[in-house]
C-alpha cells in the first residue's frame, strides 16, 4: 500500500518529534555527565578545573547522601504500599453495585488533579497543623495530645499526602481492569461454590496482576521524583529527615550553587530512574505486541 | 444476565463507599468551605459551615494579583499542549498509518526519554536558560512543559489513531480520493475525539507540574503551582485567602479531570490499561 512517496512523507513527519527528543535527551544529560568530572561552582565561575571522581566521592561521603537515598526508598515504598492495598479495596468496593456510583468515583479521583503545592499545603496547614488542624480537632475531641506531624513524623507526614494524591490513580486503574474481569466467569465461580475470599485470590488478583505491575511502575517513577511537597511542607527537614535525593540535589545545586556536586547526584539519580524505567519499558512493550 | 442484587447488599454497599469517598474527597471539601470564611474564623476549630464571605477572593486578586498567575498557567498549559499537539499530530499519524520495522523502538525510544529524572539535568537546564536569558520567560517554561509532555502526547495519539482501521484508508482511495482528500474527509474526521482527549489529558498535566515551573520562574512567568508555594512562607499563612486561591487554582483543572477519567488510565499507563 504504501508508495515510495508516502513513506518518505512519512519519515519527514516524525522527523521533528524525534530530532527534539534526541537533542533533549543527549544535550542536557551529556552537560550533566560533563560536569560531574568539573569543580564549578556558580559563585566563583571562571575557577572550572577537572575534579575526577571527586564530586561522586563528595556526594558518597556525605552523610546525608545515604539519608536521602533511604528516605527516597522509604518515600516510593510506604506511599506504594498504602496505594496499591489501598487501590485494591478501593476498586471492589467501588465495583459493588451502589446508588451514586458515578458520584463516589468522581469524589474519589478528584485528589489526582490537585496541582501539589495545593495538596501539599491543604494538608500542612489545615488537617496536620497541630493547632488549628483538623487532626488536632479530634485529637483534642477524644481527649489526646495534638501531634505535631512535620516535626515528629516528617517523611511520614510526606508520604501520607503523597499517598493520597496517588490513591485515585491507583484505584482509577484497578478499578478500569476490574470492570474487565468477565462477569460469567465470576457467577461461574459462584456457582461452583467459590466463596469471596477464594475468588478473590484465585480469579480477582491474576486478574489484577498485571495492573498492580503497571500501577507500581508508573508510580514508581513518578514518586522517584517528588520535590514539591517537600519544598512547601518541611523544606528536606528536621535536618535532613524528609530529605529525598531529588530534594538533596536541588539543595547542592540551588542553594549551595555546586555545579558538579549536583550533577553527580543527578547521574546517580538517572542510574535509579534507569533501573525501574528498564522493567517498565518491558511491561509497556510486550503489550504493544497484542 | 446478571443475578439479581438484594437491596440491603445495595445499600451497605453505597454507604460504605459515600463515607469513604466523602472521607478521600474531605481535604478539597474542606478547602472550599474554608475559603468563604474570615481569617479569624479560618483557625476557630472545626467548623464546616462558614459564614459565606467572598473577602478571601477579593483579597486574594487585590492584595496577591491573583490574575496573573492564573493568566500564565492558562498560557503555558494550553500554549504547550498545542505546540505538542501540532508536532506529535503528524509524527503519531506516521507511526500508525506507515508504521515500519523500527516503529516500535521508536516508540520505545520516546517513551524512555520520559523516564529521565527531572532533577538530574536542572542544572544543564539552568544554565542554558541562563545564558539563553529564558529564566522567568512563559516562552522558555512553554518550551520545557512541552517537551516533558511530548512523549505522552505522541503515545496517547499513537493508540488513537492505531484504532482507525486501515481498509477505511484503501475504501476511500479506490473511490477516487487524493491523498489530501483522504486526511482532511476520511481521517481527520475519526481522530478528533482521539486528539481532544489528548489535548485535554495534558493541559492537566502540564497545569500541575510543580518542579519546573517553581525552579524557572521568579515572578514575571510564575504560573499558579509558584503562586500557591508562595503561601508556604510564614508570612502567608492566611489559611482562608491560601483555600480562596486554591480553590481558584484547582477547580477548572478538577472540572476537566472528571471528564477525562477514562483517557487519564489510558495515557498515563501508555494504552496498557484500557
């Protein structure tokens, strides 16, 4: 079907996606490998020498580097848990037959579209503030001391806001495969006696098996990269408490203007990405062979 | 035909999930009600029934010009989204009516290009828009929000458009049609919905990118997620002008989203959850 014509038609119209996405992928992280072999700093700029592996063995030696890995761990993994168990009864809950049902999943989806500053915010002044929060309301109610969450519990507090803006995604999803789930082969189920709980492990979660893959996934490279809550809640603290390496980088790079120190952490920070974007591409690419 | 639901599954099931809707939907609720109140009223306790002011509003355009970054979020989300639209549009259409063996790496390539961490090249980033005086400029923030998007944009298009069956194509040339023809009557006309789903899937996101558009701007191209994490200084904390301007800040994005619920599982997991 296709001419000689037509294809070359064809190749000057992904001509201008794939050169900008080529520049945009080799340009800035090659700058950034350059410069994590570069002493630079923004505020003596004409002093640039080669520094080796230095700014990798600075940012190795620095005690808040392996802080800020474990609190990035910590960050993609507790709001994953609570999101993916979460998600799933969520999803069955929704998938009951209910009056409202259009209405509850609106209500349940909203928190993905709150620009982070918003959610981080509502949720640091008007629910965790351990004076005038709401949490503090019914502490106070049941007749219990206020928490004061960003300074005793700060990544945790992170990951609970973090976790409710990534709720509704996970549940959106689940929810889109367990309507997929064949109606007939669940009566069948029921018919032969299959009672919830065994239907649950042996129809409903092989089911759902390759949604979790890919909500974990997607998550996981979104989380990997969380900066703005942060930044409006606890600033990286107490200390480095809440500091992820994302948060970490910034911190080298804005405020303590280390050109190369940043860029090291950011190829470290790639390498990361790099590792769970490997199996994600997989789980993408069997797909696109259907 | 499905079994017939007892009414008191129905009902214990409706109210269980409208207590935990409510419960995930309260922050924003609450929000809402706090921003139709007064300052003082805002930090009385709990209290879901405000008194009904609009000073909160009021003061939020008076005292913050609120306008402004409301105006820059609108420019760059739909700016970018548009500039995306018109170079993923063809590229997308290529790769699903011309497809060849490297299609798929191509996409694969794409798609791989998202996966890079914002953070490690803020620096390179920086210091081109630097030099480039692109620093606090909607036109360099533009640029940047389309080229993280891009790669979604040419995805969800690309499952879109791979659904116009092909014979419609062949139909439409044996009956004589020129090869514009065929775009502008046959296609174009069936890849609309696909097109506005995506369009509106990624004003929403570019809407609430909060890393760039935080670290590019100062004032000038300060888009609303800067507005809003300018409250989190102790000198803003005016909790019923900071629920005014988000509520502001939120609903026209919220309203999109929930019309978009089912594009959103589509192009955020790439078409692997339909």
């Amino acid at each position: 079907m296709a001419t000689q014509n037509t294809r070359a038609l064809a190749r000057l119209m992904l001509a201008p996606s794939v050169g900008l996405l080529l520049i945009w992928m080799i340009v800035p992280l090659a700058m950034t490998l350059y410069f994590s072999f570069q002493n630079y700093n923004l505020l003596n700029p004409t002093n640039v020498s080669f520094a080796g592996l230095f700014n990798y063995q600075y940012f190795y030696s620095d005690p808040a580097f392996f802080q800020s890995i474990w609190n990035t761990m910590l960050l993609v993994g507790g709001v994953l848990l609570i999101t993916v168990v979460g998600g799933v009864a969520l999803a069955l809950l929704i998938d009951q037959p209910m009056w409202g049902q259009g209405i509850v999943r609106i209500l349940v989806i909203s928190p993905f579209f709150v620009m982070p500053p918003v959610a981080a915010l509502v949720w640091k002044n008007m629910i965790m503030h351990p004076g005038y929060g709401v949490f503090a309301d019914i502490s106070r109610f049941l007749g219990l001391q206020p928490i004061d969450w960003f300074s005793q519990w700060p990544l945790f507090s992170i990951v609970i806001i973090v976790a409710w803006q990534w709720l509704p995604f996970a549940t959106l999803i689940l929810l889109t495969a367990l309507q997929s789930l064949d109606g007939e082969q669940k009566e069948a189920a029921e018919m032969d006696g299959a009672n919830f709980l065994n239907r649950f492990i042996y129809l409903t979660v092989p089911h759902l098996a390759r949604s979790i893959t890919v909500v974990i996934l997607i998550q996981t490279i979104f989380l990997l990269g969380v900066y703005a809550e942060i930044l409006v809640t606890t600033n990286g603290g107490p200390g480095y408490a809440s500091t992820n390496l994302p948060f970490l980088i910034y911190r080298t790079a804005l405020l303590g203007y280390d050109v190369g120190g940043a860029s090291a952490g950011g190829i470290i920070a790639v390498i990361l990405a790099n590792i769970v974007a490997f199996f994600l591409m997989r789980a993408v690419g069997k797909n696109l062979d259907k | 035909m499905a079994r017939a639901v007892s009414t008191r599954r129905t009902v214990f099931f409706t109210v269980a999930a409208w207590i935990v809707a409510l419960i995930i939907f309260f922050p924003i609720l609450y929000t809402i009600i706090t921003s139709f109140k007064s300052e003082t009223e805002a930090i009385q306790g709990f209290n879901i029934i405000p008194s009904g002011t609009f000073q909160s509003y009021i003061d939020v355009q008076t005292q913050k010009d609120y306008f402004k970054p409301f105006m820059n979020s609108v420019f760059l989300s739909v700016g970018s989204t548009f500039l995306a639209l018109l170079i993923s549009v063809p590229a997308a259409w290529s790769m699903a009516f011309s497809p060849t063996k490297r299609t798929k790496d191509i996409l694969m390539w794409m798609l791989s290009t998202k996966m890079m961490p914002a953070v490690a090249v803020l620096m390179p980033i920086y210091l081109i828009f630097r030099d480039f005086g692109l620093l606090d400029s909607r036109i360099g923030l533009m640029f940047m929000l389309m080229m993280i998007n891009l790669p979604i944009v040419i995805w969800m298009l690309y499952t879109y458009f791979r659904e116009i069956p092909g014979e419609i194509l062949e139909a439409a040339r044996m009956d004589g049609a020129s090869m514009w023809g065929e775009i502008w009557y046959v296609l174009t006309p069936m890849a609309v919905p696909g097109i506005a789903s995506t369009m509106l899937l990624n004003i929403i996101l570019a809407w609430n990118e909060a890393f760039w558009t935080l670290r590019l701007t100062t004032t000038d191209a300060a888009p609303l997620t800067a507005f809003i994490a300018s409250f989190s200084s102790p000198q803003g904390l005016f909790w019923a002008k900071l629920s005014a301007a988000s509520t502001l800040a939120i609903a026209p994005i919220l309203i999109m989203g929930w019309f978009s619920q089912k594009q959103l599982v589509r192009g955020l997991t790439f078409g692997a959850v339909k």
